[in-house]
C-alpha cells in the first residue's frame, strides 16, 4: 500500500522527476531571494526525492536558511500522517466495489498501466481498483524506490529534520488539498495524467537533463524541460493548470502576505513551481518585488 507521506510528497511527475548521477555538493540549485521594503525571503527550488549523496548541500542554501525566522513548505509533513486522512486517501482514490480501472479509460492505456505496474512489482489486480491519478502516482513511487530514491531523502524532509523546532513550519497548502486537487481531475485528465506518466516514467534523458539544469542552477533550462510536454501537447494545458500555475498564484499571494508581515521566511517548493512567466517568482516580479537568484 502506498503510504500516505508518498502521496502528500509526489504530487506529479512534473515537479520531482530528477534523477542524480553524483553529489549536489558542488550544485548551485535554483534559490532566489525576494526583496521587499521590509525584509528578505527565500525561495528554494526543491527536489521531492534523494539520497543520501545529496548532501551536503552548497553552503549558500543553509546559509540562507540559518539566517530566516520561519520554514515554509507546501505542507507541513507532521499534518499528513493522520489516520483521518489516510481514509481520506482510500476513499478518493478507489473505484466502488463492482467497478475498475478498465471501465473509465481506452483498453491501451489500461494495457500500459497493467504492464508499466507489473514491471515495477504491481500485479494487475491491485491495479483494478484504484483511479488513474493514484495508479500513476503509485507507480512513480515504485520507479524511485527501485532507482534507490527516497522521499525521506528529499530536501523537504531534509529541512523539516533541520528545523527541529528552531523555527515555526508553515505549510502554503494543506494534505487535503492536494488530495483534493487530485482527485478532482475529470475522467479525461485522469486518463491523460495515467498515460503521460506510463510514457515518460522511465524517460531517463529527461531526468538527467533536469537534473544537470538544477545542479548547474540553469533555470532557464529546466523550465523549457519541464514544460516541453505541454508545447508538444497542448490539451494537456488542463493538468498543467491544475497542478502548476492555479496554485503557483495562490503560493505567491501567501508568500507576498508572509513579506507584508515583515517576517523572514525560507521557502522550499517544488522547483517546477517557481519558473516561467506563470511561476511564483515571476508572479512575484509583477507585483513589485526585486526577485534575484542566488
């Protein structure tokens, strides 16, 4: 059973599919600083999943976090471990008794899922019952774990163990939400979502251009990564509003109010929310703050 912390942590393939081929001590990372009249925050480009050589990480980014008065993070990893929402999970993420995956999307991407899941140690039938957006966050998951990722490697969970109660937590979003943003995909999203995760999953040229970008801390680079597959196919635009730039406002608006309040905080989100002209830091840049990166 996928436990409930992976789901809260990798939310899309989009936003954590980096895949490392030596240390990150020598990285640069995608980390901003946001000037306002008052105070400073920054902002760090997270990679959701690591290892252990991982760290340390370059000196600049636990400098920048030594010196903020609070974390900020998507959500706070301490409120996702209650029994109430991992029936929450259950509840959202499974077909009714009688019904299964292969009666909500074409007979090819079901055939996909059921080879891509046994592939990865999932036999068919404990596919059957669960909707497509978890079956393709299952699946990544499961391709992390075999490539010796970890969530609990990941730079959250890094500065969540740092922390340590030295400064407040404030999660910009909640578990619920995301939950609920997943499962509110329509049928054809979810089936989109399913099938571009089982085409890409193993895409390993993707990964290791993602992850020289954010080594090399190239943004610009990254960004067009990222968003290629929504140049190439654009009816995906949906998804990527969903999970991208709908919340990539709402995470500026609530980073902007934490700077009205004059406090210091260190942001770690996902790295894919902060680039482009729809990304936090552009977001930001619009509304008059001097956004620099590091």
């Amino acid at each position: 059973m996928l436990r409930t912390r992976h789901l809260i942590i990798i939310l899309t393939w989009l936003s954590l599919i980096f895949c490392a081929s030596s240390a990150l001590a020598a990285a640069r990372g995608i980390l901003y600083a946001v000037h306002s009249n008052s105070t400073t925050t920054y902002l760090l480009g997270s990679v959701h999943v690591g290892k252990k050589e991982f760290y340390p990480l370059p000196k600049i980014v636990d400098k920048s976090f030594n010196e903020a008065g609070l974390l900020v993070m998507e959500i706070d990893p301490e409120k996702a471990n209650s029994p109430a929402l991992q029936q929450n999970v259950m509840r959202t993420s499974l077909y009714p008794a009688g019904d299964s995956l292969r009666n909500h999307v074409a007979p090819a991407t079901y055939e996909l899922a059921v080879k891509e899941a046994g592939a990865l140690g999932l036999p068919g039938p404990a596919v059957e019952r669960f909707k497509p957006w978890m079956i393709a966050i299952t699946l990544q998951v499961l391709y992390f774990q075999k490539h010796g990722f970890s969530a609990e490697e990941g730079i959250e969970q890094y500065f969540f163990r740092k922390v340590e109660g030295r400064k407040p937590v404030v999660e910009l979003e909640s578990a619920e939400f995301q939950i609920k943003l997943l499962s509110s995909f329509e049928e054809n999203e979810q089936e989109m979502f399913l099938l571009d995760t089982l085409q890409n999953i193993s895409n390993t040229t993707m990964l290791d251009a993602m992850m020289k970008a954010w080594q090399e801390g190239d943004a610009r680079t990254l960004e067009n990564v990222i968003m290629q597959p929504l140049r190439e196919h654009p009816e995906i635009l949906p998804i990527y509003e969903k999970l991208f730039f709908s919340r990539n406002r709402n995470m500026a608006d609530q980073i902007e109010r934490l700077l009205k309040e004059k406090k210091r905080p260190f942001v770690v989100i996902g790295a894919g929310h902060l680039l482009g002209k729809d990304g936090v830091v552009e977001i930001l840049r619009r509304k008059g703050y001097r956004v620099e990166q590091q």
